[in-house]
C-alpha cells in the first residue's frame, strides 16, 4: 500500500470552532460574495447580530437599536438586557452557549442554535463584544475567532444592553462593499414584523404602525394597486394582500419569527394554498388557482414554536408543526385565512368585486395566449432554437445540491465574439450562457403576446422557466453581458424594459444584474493587474514602477477566454438592478422608454456627465 492510499490516526485531524467556520463558511452563513447581492455574506452576519438583538426586543427588553455602517466597520447597539457579565466571552466564542435553550426564556426567537454571533466573531478580522448591565460593564475583543483582550467587569454608568462592533475578514469576502439599500430594505423588514421597534442606521429612523401593510405600500407605488390593501391580523399570523393592475406575476413575502423566508417554505405555500380555497368558496366558482393568484401582491408572517429550517441562513421553512395548540402550519393557516379573508370580503364589497373582475381577467387572457403559447412551444421544438440559444449549465436554482444551487447564473449576451469568450470560460457547473442575436425589441406597451410570438422572449422566458411561477427559476443570477457602448447600454436598457414589463419579481428579489468587466489591463513581465475604474488604473501603476504595459478594454469580445476566466470566476464584480420606489413600474417606462422624447432629451441634457477617454501611451 503507497503512502497515499494509508488511513491512519495521523490522518484524523479535529478543528477547534473557529478552525471549522473559516474553512466552511458556507455551512453557517450561505453563500460569500461581496456585497453585490441581498444574500452575501456580509449582511448575513449583519441579521446574525440583529437577530440577537430583535429577540430581546420580542422578550421586551429595549425598543431602540442602533446600527453604524461606515468603512465596512460595522456597529451594532441595542438596549436590552446586556449579556450576562460572566459569560460576555463564552457567549461569542463557544459553541453551544446561549440563552435561546433555555425556551422559557427564548419562546419564538430566530436565532436558536447559538452558532449566529460565533461565525461572526470567526469571520471578522476585528470583533468586539460590550455588555452592560446591573451598572457595570465588560468587553472583549478578537481577531478571527481569537481572544485578544478583555476588561471589566467595571463600574459603569452605560445604559443596560449590548454593543458587536466587527470588520468582515476580507481574505474571506474579497473586495467587498456593503450597498446601504439592501441593508435599509433587511431594516425596514424587522420594522414591519415589529411594530413598536424603532432602528437607528447611520443617524435615519425607521419604524412601523401598521406592519405588513406598511411593506406592501413601502414596495409598491399606490397607483398600481387595484383595491386597498386587505390587512388580517392574529395571534400568531399577520397576512397583507392586493392585486396589482399591471404585474402579470404573482409576489409573495414571507416571514417565520421575524425571518424572512426568501425561499418559501411550508407556511408560504399554505398561504397560496389557503387564498385560492377562501376565493373559490367565497364566489361559489371553481376559478383556476393560476386566474385568482395572478398579479397577487402579498406577504405573511407567522410565529412557529421551535421552527425548522432546511438551512443555516434559514431562508426557507422546512417544519410542518405550528407548536403550541394549533396541529399543523397548515391547517392553522387554512383556518386563519379562511375565517378572516371570507369576513372581509363580506364586508367590503368593493374590494370583492374588484377581486373578481380581474379573475375573470385573468381567466379571459389566459384563454386568448393558450393557442399562441401551443405555437410558440411547437415551433421552438421543431426548430430546435433552445439549444442554439442557451448553453446551459448543470446545476440550477431548483436542485437538491445546496451548496453550489445559489451560484447558478445565467449570462445574456450580445454578439458571436462575446459569447464564444464567456462560452469558452464559464463554469460549466453553475454558469449558463443565452446568446441575443442583435437587440431585442422594445416591449414597452406590449401584452403578454409578444413574449410568445417574438422568438428571442419566448426562449429567454423558456431559458429561465419562469413562464408559470417564479418558484420554477432556474438561475439564482441573470447576468446582462454587453460592451458598456452605446449599442450595450442600449441592449440592457431593453432587457431591463422586458423584465420590468413582465417579470418585475426578478428585479424586486434581486435576481439582475449587470457584468462588470475592467476597463483597463496594467502589467509588466511579472504580475497582471485588471482594473475597473481610473483610480483602480492608477493603484496598479504605482505598483508596478517602471512603465508597465497598459491596454483599454473597448468591448467584451476583446478579451480572450483565458483571460476572460477572471472576471466571471470568484472575483465576479455585479452591479444589482434595483427598483426606484418613488416611481411606479409604469411611469419608469413610460419616461425612459416611451413616446415622450422632448421630456427624455432635457433630462439628458440637464444630467449628461462627460467623461474624457485619455489614450494611454505604452
């Protein structure tokens, strides 16, 4: 037997906890990234310490938390109870020490397996801890796990509660940022699902009276709205639900203990469940479940004893058992909506007979596309045009494989040469490739016809599988790859218009984004530097002295597939799509992409910025 095949004692090798976190980040906070996304890393570590301090708000201990982000050093303070003096160090730094299982105490919290502000002590370069309670305080600091040192406990006239202060490692979250959008929108989440919680972010407040009614009004402009929105309130559930006039999706939020549940789970999918029966048993019609949920725009929130979630980020609900004196999660909701929904629509008419007109809607258009959806499918499958379209890629948003089903990304590009680099590249495991032939059209103003009649929407739609639900999405990551040119931007201004029109959810869940490619490549003989920006350009230049050689990247089919590897690989830089919510989805289009262009080309005029393209001499 070779040295190579033996498997001994040497062999066995046991981490300490710290070890285990940093060598398997993705087992206790998802998905790393560098901030690009809602579910990076970053602000997982971010909820972890927030979920500490929201619990001891729902224990009733402290109505105000304070959060300052700035230079990626990252402070959390609430004014809760303070941990426990003795344990300050224990608490942050030793596996399966916590409060929460003690369930007296702890009845309904999110973080319950004490693992939460441990992997953010292993995954910050700089972590400190501050309690004070009882008129003393204590405080210890670490580095990646590591106790560096400690005071107290002292006497001290601090306001009771606790104080995390970290810097996320960045040998673990490479060039990261944190984007202050998707951490207001996480706040303004803990608001709603907290009402009576105020949260301080870098000096603005934000708070809520009317919870999940405030979300749904907060995300939508209230002239897309079709009848008021329908807000239901128990013990343990709290349900908001409209219908928008020109979303063709449905859009569902939902919450488990103040978690939000991005994935679903049990209760989300008893909540679909639950408003087709109420509807069905309220108009006495057996209406499709697809006609009555179309457009739907809502969110729930429950409280589980003790839930189970399929994974550590908990971003989907696996448990069935409500806890408590209900039986099911199901059957407790089923209940709840079918109780209080019914009464409402009882007594308000108005609202019922909005509800229903746009069913029948519903109903009606579905029929009208049925035949041309037929076509569309026949004549892709004869043609075959699927497979010279999409190069797909082996694992994707719906599999089994946990570990990798988040990094499934699709790219769309523009052009033979743009493609075949990407192409040639990718990950054939997570990285999908759709190939656009020219620019697509501009669907403003269109119906949901076009998407099957225009050969290129039809199979980008089929590419993305998302022509029934967006449960059924393949890719975690839509990717517009086009030079930033005039015809690029113009390419992506259309493909934004088509999502927007259609498919809105992909934008609002933080599925688009743009593929940033560097501007510039700076080396010499020993080292290569690509840089994004000017000052990127100038960094690299002052490392290499001398006079390095330096290129200007024009358009993606520039750059050979080799090099290509680099910035589609882990050090990927995206640029998020997101959604202005001072404009409704119809006014944005109807100023970028209508017919009104005296108004477009004042704005252009007023907001053009000039960027001078200094040749650079090798």
């Amino acid at each position: 037997m070779s040295d190579n095949t033996k498997y001994t004692e040497d062999n066995i090798r046991s981490l300490d906890w710290k070890e285990h976190i940093r060598m398997r980040p993705g087992m206790y906070i998802g998905k790393l990234g560098d901030g690009s996304s809602a579910d990076d890393g970053i602000y997982i570590l971010l909820k972890e310490v927030l979920d500490n301090c929201i619990d001891e708000f729902v224990m009733g201990a402290g109505k105000t938390i304070e959060i300052g982000i700035r230079d990626n050093v990252v402070k959390v303070r609430d004014y809760g109870r303070g941990i426990p003096l003795g344990k300050v160090v224990d608490v942050v730094s030793k596996m399966n020490t916590g409060g929460k299982y003690d369930s007296k105490a702890f009845k309904k919290s999110v973080g319950l397996n004490g693992v939460g502000t441990k992997a953010v002590n292993a995954l910050s370069n700089f972590f400190k801890v501050e309690s004070s309670r009882e008129g003393q305080s204590k405080w210890a600091e670490f580095s990646q796990g590591n106790l560096v040192a400690e005071e107290g406990p002292v006497e001290s006239s601090k306001r009771k509660g606790t104080k995390v202060s970290f810097t996320p490692d960045e040998a673990i979250f490479k060039n990261y940022k944190y984007r202050n959008e998707y951490v207001i929108r996480m706040l303004k989440n803990y608001v709603y699902l907290n009402p009576g919680l105020t949260i301080v972010f870098n000096g603005e407040k934000y708070f809520s009276e009317n919870g999940l009614k405030d979300l749904l009004e907060e995300n939508n402009n209230a002239d897309d709205l079709l009848y008021p929105i329908i807000h239901l309130k128990g013990d343990d559930i709290e349900i908001a639900i409209t219908h928008s006039k020109s979303q063709y999706s449905e859009e569902y939020q939902s919450f488990v203990n103040g978690q939000h549940t991005t994935q679903g789970g049990t209760h989300q999918a008893a909540f679909r469940e639950a408003i087709v029966k109420t509807i069905r048993d309220f108009y006495g019609k057996n209406y499709e479940a697809s006609d009555i949920r179309k457009s739907i725009i809502s969110a729930v929130s429950i409280k589980v004893m003790e839930p189970v979630f399929e994974s550590q980020t908990k971003t989907k609900l696996g448990s069935t058992d409500m806890g408590g004196k209900y039986p099911t999660v199901r059957t407790y909701i089923n209940d709840f909506v079918g109780k209080y929904l019914d009464n409402y629509l009882h007594k308000n008419t108005d609202t019922a007979d909005a509800l229903q007109r746009k069913i029948i809607q519903a109903e009606r258009e579905r029929k009208d596309l049925s035949g041309i959806r037929k076509l569309a499918k026949d004549r892709a499958k004869k043609a075959s045009l699927h497979n010279k379209k999409l190069r797909d890629c082996r694992v994707h948003l719906g599999d089994l494989k946990k570990d990798r089903r988040l990094e499934s990304t699709l790219f769309i590009t523009e052009g033979d040469s743009a493609s075949g680099s990407i192409t040639k590249s990718r990950d054939v495991n997570t990285q999908a490739v759709f190939s656009l032939r020219g620019k697509p059209l501009n669907s403003y103003g269109m119906s949901k016809k076009i998407v099957y009649e225009n050969e290129e929407f039809n199979l980008l739609q089929a590419a993305l599988n998302i022509e029934e639900s967006m449960e059924d999405l393949r890719y975690n990551n839509i990717v517009i790859a086009t030079d930033a040119d005039v015809d690029g931007m113009h390419i992506r201004l259309l493909l934004i218009t088509f999502f927007l029109q259609f498919f809105p959810e992909l934008i609002k869940e933080n599925h688009l984004y743009i593929l940033q490619t560097p501007l510039f490549r700076v080396r010499n003989k020993k080292q290569t530097f690509y840089c994004y920006s000017p000052e990127e350009k100038a960094d690299a230049m002052e490392k290499l002295s001398g006079k390095p050689e330096i290129t200007r990247f024009k358009g993606l089919g520039e750059i050979s597939p080799d090099e290509f590897q680099h910035f589609i690989g882990a050090d990927i830089r995206l640029e998020p799509v997101m959604l202005d919510k001072s404009m409704s989805i119809e006014q944005l289009l109807s100023f970028y992409m209508g017919k009104n262009t005296p108004d477009r080309q004042k704005f252009i005029i007023e907001n053009l910025k000039v960027e001078l393209d200094i040749v650079e001499e090798n």
